[in-house]
C-alpha cells in the first residue's frame, strides 16, 4: 500500500511541473501573438494580401465586368467573346429612366471605372495609339507624344426632363489631355459647368470650338472648315458636318502618321468629308442618314465612304435621353460580329481602352484597311 505522504509529495510535484509548462505556453502565445500570429499558425507560410481585381465596381455588376477583362478589346478582331457581356451592360442601362435620378450602382460602376482609365493613363504609350471609351461620345487617345479628347463631360448631363448624376472626371485624367476637342455645342458634348475645358486650359492645354458656335470660355482656338491646327506635334483639320447646330468634325494626323477621325454628331455618311487612310473612326452610332434609315445602315454607309481600319462606335445610351432616341451597344455589336465588313469594329463599353499598334504607312501612303497604298 503506498504512503499516503509519499503520494500527497508525487502529486505536488506533478502540479509544479505542469504549472511551469502551463507558463512556457502561455508565454509563447502571448509573444506569438505580439508579432502577430497565433500559436496555432506556427510554421504555415503567410498568406499574399488579397487584391481586388475590381475596386469599386458594384456586386451586381462584376460577373460582365470579369467577362469583359477576359476578353480585352481587340484591333485586329477575335471580339465576339465579348458580345454576351456587352449585351449584359446594355440590358442594365436600357432600363433607366432618362426622368429618374441615374441608380446609386451606376454611378458607382462609371466612377469606377473613370479611376481604372486614370491608372491607365500614366502607362506610357511607346508606339501606335490606345483609344478609351468616356460617357457618350467622349473619347481619349494616347499616342507616344501626345494626349487627346473629344466631347468630354462628366457623365449623365443635366437636361430638361431628365435628372443629372453627380460622377466626375477625375483631375488625375484631366491633367493629362493636351488638346480637347469639342465637337458641338449640345450638353451631351460638352461640359456645361466648363470645369473640364477650365482644368485642360489651366494645365498648358487647348480647347477647340467650331468657328460657328458660341464663343465659349477657356476655349484656344475656334475652327472653321478646313481650317488646320498644328499643336503638340498633331496635325488637327476641322469638317463642317451635317446636324442642327454648328458640328465640327475633326481630323487628327499624329506625329508618327496615324489618322483619327472623330465624327461628332455628324447625322449622314453623305456629309462626311472625302477623307483617305483613316486608321481609327469614332463614328457616332446614331448616323441614320438623317432619319430615312436605320443607323445600322447609316453606320455601314459610313464605313463604305471613308473605309477606316478600325472603327469604334459611339453615342451609345445616353441616359439624358428618352428611350425613343437613344441607341443602343448592341446595334454596334451587330456590326462587329458582321464578317462582311472588312472594317474591324470594336465595341468599347465606359472606361474600356483599344491598343492600335499596326505600323505607320510610309511616306507618301495612306492606309485602306490593313493596306498601305498610294493615294
């Protein structure tokens, strides 16, 4: 039988020694964790930071979102896989009413979208152009010398019978646009608040106007037809197109010999001016040939005339107007899955850029389609 006082000093001892390990775990815990992990986490690899692919874009809109970014615009084709969600993001503006407030998603989605062109945009561009999609008929192209705009306003126009959003255009974009051209004067085209022509004009840029407009503020220069801007290494000719009030067209030849033609709200493939060796168009997808057609129609009559490389459409759902005269993405998606069309179409959604990088004709060449020739 064991001595009851043998057993009573075996027990103590047991309890000092687990009293001693208690306090060596517990003290590694506690140093454990002032580093910042836990004791169960000893030894496992650290995890990366998670990083949002898409900051800010709105939950219900990032499956079209990831769709679209696996599926990047392309110049030279292969763009059908972006066709579903194109047709997504036009379903979901389709349905807004130009007399209601812009929904709280929306907004958030084309801001979003305003700073992911802002990164963007202080990538350097080495060779060709990449063009970005704005709001409307807004356009920005980069080329390695220079940055222009086109009809650049802040978003959801204020207009009678329609309720305006608050999104801006970010300064980290403004601040970088050396020319900004405005092809009319309708508040779907240009900035009523004038803060974008204020913040281009205050940086060093220029602001061009058609001649037979307004004489706006912050403005440099007011262009006539055929009349001729040289600035910042571009070659920048002005059109009188067709519309009901004053619209300029404007022709813009780079530095390294690449022809940009943006439209404006130029209503008819007539009234287009006779231009060769346009490499990308910005054509206004509503040209309807002054309502006797559809602007399917009038789109490819527009391609016929001037026979660009690369055309992208735009003037697509502008929510400031009603739905009896807004157009819509997937009437230029009708285009860009047309394989008759010679010309490479490309459906550019908000904030969505094209890299053009095929080689400048030469001197004393134009480009017709993907071929350099004489004149």
């Amino acid at each position: 039988m064991t001595n009851p006082v043998m057993r009573w000093r075996r027990v103590a001892r047991t309890r000092r020694s687990l009293v001693r390990c208690g306090s060596v775990v517990a003290g590694l815990s506690i140093l454990l964790a002032a580093c910042g992990k836990d004791a169960s986490t000893q030894g496992k690899p650290e995890l990366p930071p998670v990083v949002d692919p898409m900051p800010g874009i709105p939950e219900p809109y990032r499956p079209f979102v990831q769709a679209l970014d696996a599926n990047p615009p392309s110049a030279s084709g292969g763009n059908s896989a972006r066709t579903a969600p194109v047709t997504v993001f036009d379903s979901l503006l389709w349905e807004i009413d130009a007399n209601q407030p812009t929904p709280f998603n929306i907004s958030n989605y084309y801001t979003a979208r305003l700073a992911r062109v802002a990164t963007e945009m202080e990538q350097p561009v080495t060779t060709g152009l990449r063009v970005w999609a704005m709001y409307n008929h807004g356009f920005i192209v980069k080329t390695p010398t220079a940055t222009v705009a086109f009809d650049l306003i802040e978003g959801k126009p204020e207009a009678v019978g329609s309720a305006a959003w608050d999104a801006r255009i970010p300064d980290a974009i403004l601040n970088r646009i050396d020319v900004l051209m405005v092809s009319h004067e309708h508040i779907d085209h240009w900035d009523l608040s004038t803060r974008i022509p204020a913040a281009i004009k205050l940086r060093g840029g220029s602001v061009v106007y058609p001649a037979a407009g307004l004489d706006r503020p912050f403005l440099t220069k007011l262009m006539a037809d055929r009349e001729v801007l040289q600035t910042n290494g571009l070659r920048i000719t002005a059109h009188a197109g067709l519309h009901n009030a004053p619209v300029n067209i404007y022709e813009v030849l780079t530095a390294d010999g690449y022809r940009i033609v943006h439209t404006g709200d130029n209503q008819t493939s007539t009234s287009l001016p006779a231009l060769q060796g346009v490499d990308v168009l910005l054509l206004n997808g509503w040209v309807n040939e002054s309502g006797s057609t559809t602007n399917v129609v009038g789109m490819k009559r527009s391609i016929d005339k001037l026979r660009p490389n690369v055309m992208i459409p735009g003037h697509f759902e502008s929510m400031s107007h009603l739905k009896s005269n807004r157009f819509r993405y997937t009437q230029g998606l009708q285009l860009q899955n047309d394989a008759l069309v010679r010309t490479k179409v490309v459906v550019l959604t908000w904030g969505e850029k094209m890299d053009y990088a095929f080689p400048a004709c030469g001197a004393g060449l134009v480009r017709i389609y993907e071929a350099c020739v004489a004149p």
